[in-house]
C-alpha cells in the first residue's frame, strides 16, 4: 500500500476527532478569555478580545484543515467561529460591566 492509498479523501471523520478540533479553539479561546481578565489593562479589553478573536479565527481555519476532510468544513469552521464569538463575547460584557463600575 503506497502513501496515496493510506489516505483515504472520503472517509468521514469520527466524533472525536470532529468535536475535538471544534473544542480545542473553544478551550483555547477560554484560555485567551482568561488571560485577557487577568493581566490586560482596564482600557485595552477590547482590543486584546478582538485580538483573541482574530487568533481563533484562524487556528480554527489551521484545525479544520488539517483534519483534511472538506465533507462539513464549512459547518465546523463555522461551529468552531461562532462558539469562540460567543465565549470571547461572554467575557467582553463581564469585562465591560467591570470596567465601567471602575
């Protein structure tokens, strides 16, 4: 068997794999969620969540595509998006509330 035939394109991905590359850019965004709440200044909150955005954004791109299966691509960058939107935006309206009680 011959490097070309060890992959096989249309084989589908387990549910590990699958939710497993979609959660890391989740754990990973609550990582960058985290930090940002822990040592960025009051006044530069927004621009270290978008920064942690943008950082997720394209690690999900770099997880999606090196699980090398363009069945679903689109519906697990855009899962993998969404949920670090979502976890990133929980943490800027905290942060805001914060802020402004400062």
């Amino acid at each position: 068997m011959g490097p070309a035939a060890a992959f096989d394109g249309d084989a589908t991905l387990s549910p590990g794999v699958r939710y497993g590359s979609i959660g890391a850019v989740w754990l990973l965004a609550l990582v960058f969620a985290v930090l940002i709440a822990a040592i960025s200044p009051v006044d530069r909150y927004a621009s270290w969540l978008s920064l942690a955005l943008a950082a997720c954004v394209l690690l999900g791109l770099i997880a999606q595509l090196a699980t090398q299966q363009k069945e679903g691509f689109v519906n697990r960058l855009a899962a993998t998006v969404t949920g670090s939107f979502v976890i990133l935006g929980i943490f800027g309206v905290v942060l805001g509330i914060v802020a402004a009680a400062q």
